[in-house]
C-alpha cells in the first residue's frame, strides 16, 4: 500500500469517528422522550472523585418522559441530586429517599427551536472537525510530494481526500435532519 493510500485510508477512519462523535453528541439531546443517555454526561462527586453517573447509579426509563435513577449506595443520593440540578437538563430531580425521578415535561415550541439551534451547532463543529481533518491530511500528501512522491499521486490523492470530506459533510447534514426532523415531530 502506497503511502498516500495509507494517508487516504487514516483520513476515512479519522472523518468516520467525526461522525461516531457527532451521534454521541445529539444522542444527549432530547428528542422528545427521556432516555439514559441523556444523563451521560452528569458527574458526581463520589467520594472526592468526579465520576461518571452512570457508574454509581441505575438509570432506567420508566414511561416517555420520566427516568428514575437508583444509586447502589444510599449516601449518593444527594450528591446525585445536586448533580442533576447543576447541570443544564432543565429538569428538577425529585428525591423520595430510595430513588431520584426526573419528570421531562412536553417540549414547547420554542424549546424545540432551541433544541434546534443547539443542534445545528453540534453539526457545525462536526463539518469543522472534518475539514480539519482534510487540511491535515492535504498536508501531509503535500509533504510526501516534497518528499520525492510523484506529483501526480499527489494530486490523486488530494482529489479522493477533497470526495471524502464532502461525502462526510452530506453524511453530517443527513444527520442533522433527522435529528431536527426528531425534534420537531410532536
């Protein structure tokens, strides 16, 4: 495999994990029913570490717009709580001293647009990262070129390279559409 085909290749798996990330992202915002990835990125004080919630507690769905969460240790229960109310979830965590609910009222309009807007930006930062991505591994084809690699391999290269990034862009707008189209479905 030649050395601007390994560059090709790195660049495909590097634009793919833009996209993994990206699912991640949007996975965290909510659609219109709860879901415990939600919660994933709620840290609690565990003990004078940051950990992660869902490594002290169970989260489970209980119907579309409520989740309950069941800490294994009882004295997390408050620490959880105050977790949840920091963060930026919009919801207020209800304690009945065994298990913490979190009731998500309907999505109005306007939280929906906001729903939106946020995102439209986590798309934004995706296509960044993607071309990112591609202004590096121009680079470095630019580099090997320099190097005493044929020119026209060099070209070739940069012309597969200049197709993935848009592949990976339209993958990133299909993305976001259905996320939008998600949120927006009542």
């Amino acid at each position: 495999m030649s050395e601007t085909q390994k560059i090709i290749n790195s660049t495909a798996d590097l634009m793919d994990k833009a996209i993994v990330h990206l699912d991640n992202e949007l996975s965290k915002i909510r659609a219109g029913k709860a879901s415990a990835a939600m919660l994933d990125g709620i840290f609690v004080d565990y003990y004078g570490t940051m950990t992660p919630l869902s490594q002290i507690a169970n989260v489970t769905s209980a119907d579309a717009r409520t989740l309950t969460i069941q800490p294994w240790e009882k004295p997390l229960l408050h620490p959880i709580e105050k977790a949840i109310a920091t963060s930026n979830l919009g919801v207020n965590p209800q304690n009945d001293g065994n298990i913490i609910r979190l009731n998500f009222p309907p999505l109005t309009e306007e939280r929906r647009k906001q729903l939106v807007k946020q995102t439209k930006d986590e798309g934004e930062h995706a296509k960044v990262s993607v071309r990112t991505i591609r202004k590096e591994s121009n680079d470095q084809v630019k580099k090997l070129v320099k190097d005493g690699v044929p020119e026209d391999e060099g070209k070739v290269a940069e012309t597969k390279i200049q197709e993935l990034t848009d592949k990976f862009v339209k993958k990133v707008d299909e993305v976001l559409s259905a996320k939008e189209k998600e949120i927006m479905t009542v």
